[in-house]
C-alpha cells in the first residue's frame, strides 16, 4: 500500500497548529466498504487525521445503507456518515437514522423525516465539528431549497462548533459552484458528493472555505460508477431492465485531505487524494 501524500513530521510547533480533516467519496458496496477498513486505520495515523467523514449512502449493495455497513465504517475510524437520495433505501437503517447522530440524512427533507441533517461530533484533539448534509434539487426529486436549509443549519450551529463542513450530494456542478461561493467564509469546508467521478477543481476559496465539486467514488473503477459494466451497457443499448450488480475491479479509496488552522478554523489546504491497495 502507498501514501501520495507526505507524511506527517510530528511534533513542531506549525504541525500542532492545524487540523486535518479526511472527507471520503461515496462508498460503492462491499469493495467499497473493504478498501476503508484496510487503508483507513494507517492513513489516519500517518497524516494524523483529527476526523473523518465519508458520504455512505450506497454502502449496502449499492444502494442504501444497514446498521451492519455503517458499523464497518464507524470500527475502520469513520467519524460521521452522511447521505443522500438514497439515505432510506434500506428500511432497517431508519431506527438508526433517529439515535445515532454520527449518521444524516439530507437537511432538506421534509421535516417529518426520520433523522437529523446536521450535527456536532467531537475530533480526536477535542475540536467540535460540525457536519451539515442538503441534497441538490437540479436534475434530482423535487426537494426543499438546500440553500434555505444550510443557512437554517448554520444559524442553529452558531457558537457550538470550532468547525463545520458541509456535503452536497448534487448533480449539477453548477449548484455545488454557486452553494461554495454562498458558504465562502462561513463554513471550514465544502465538499461535494454524489456523481462518483472526482473533480480537479479542488482549491481554498478566498475567505477561507476549502471546496471540491466531488470528491469521487470509493469503492470499484473498473465500473460505471460502481456498477458492473456489461449489466450497464445491456440496460443501456436494450431499454430492457437489468439488475445493476456492483462491480469488483480497480477499487480505489478517494477523497480530499483539507488542512485547517485551529486558531482561525478556516482551511489552509485541500488537496486530493486516490489510494489503492496492493
């Protein structure tokens, strides 16, 4: 196994002075589910990760997520677990949705829905984070306004939280663009999910709020999008319907290593990362 980043040094007074914080891409089933528990564990030590977050809303077989998954997750070192449109797939994940809050669903959703879409879970220093998930609305399911939702979010957030980060599991690049400028400066970081392809638009905006349109598919490449090749290609080329099995080839760990600084809680940093295994 390989690290593309450097290692931490340890110990001076600049590496004390930060916090790093993993945001990992949609996890795709059980390659998915594997990669994290046998690249996680180390990569949090040798970059001395304070805390991590990872979007799982297709953990289980690919589409939705169990108490039996997100356990996987929480025991390789993930800190909280957001969602998407997918978040109840699996009827068995819904108790869960309302007590444990290390797991969102999208803020966005009828408030009816069972679960919360935002958060403060503690990091390995102590820092407070906070984590708010929102579902786009372009190209997706008629859904309340995400942007509403965040601000509705962040004004309950404030003054409890050192830093906040915040998911958009959107379509449109466009709207994860425009809600990374409507957050510049607010929030710590803003990543999105959701497409399963990895941006390279990865950069700190000017007010300090570290952004990426998506942060990509952790889970089997050798794929479209997590799915076995030739059942995609017979569904596509037949219009006949075909069970969407996840794929098992070239699986891959990605994400962003963000860099905040503790004083001022905004990012200094986010760079990319993609880890295989082998």
């Amino acid at each position: 196994m390989t690290f593309p980043l450097p290692l931490r040094e340890g110990g001076d007074a600049e590496s004390e002075a930060i916090l790093k914080i993993l945001a990992l891409g949609d996890v795709v089933g059980r390659p998915g589910r594997e990669i994290i528990a046998e690249v996680l564990p180390d990569l949090i030590t040798e970059q001395d990760v304070s805390f991590v977050l990872t979007n799982a809303e297709n953990a289980a077989g690919g589409s939705g997520l169990t108490p039996e998954t997100v356990n996987v997750l929480f025991a390789a070192g993930v800190d909280c677990i957001t969602t998407g449109d997918h978040v109840f797939r699996r009827k068995e994940i819904i108790p869960l949705l309302e007590t444990d809050g290390r797991i969102l669903r999208p803020a966005n959703f009828p408030k009816t829905a069972s679960g919360k879409g935002f958060t403060v879970l503690k990091a390995r220093q102590g820092e407070r984070v906070g984590v708010v998930n929102v579902l786009g609305r372009i190209f997706m399911k008629p859904i309340d306004d995400p942007f509403a939702a965040v601000d509705a979010a962040l004004n309950k957030l404030a003054g409890e939280t050192d830093v906040i980060i915040v998911d958009v599991h959107a379509e449109a690049t466009s709207e994860k663009v425009a809600m990374g400028w409507h957050l510049d400066g607010r929030v710590t970081a803003l990543v999105g999910t959701h497409t399963h392809v990895q941006t390279a638009d990865e950069r700190v905006l000017p007010k300090g709020t570290a952004y990426i349109t998506d942060l990509g598919m952790t889970g089997p490449h050798e794929s479209v999008l997590g799915r076995d090749v030739q059942k995609v290609l017979r569904a596509i080329t037949t219009g006949m319907p075909t069970h969407f099995d996840v794929a098992t080839g070239d699986v891959r760990l990605c994400g962003v290593l963000i860099t905040a600084d503790r004083n001022t809680h905004k990012a200094s940093a986010i760079e990319r990362i993609v880890l295989k295994t082998g």
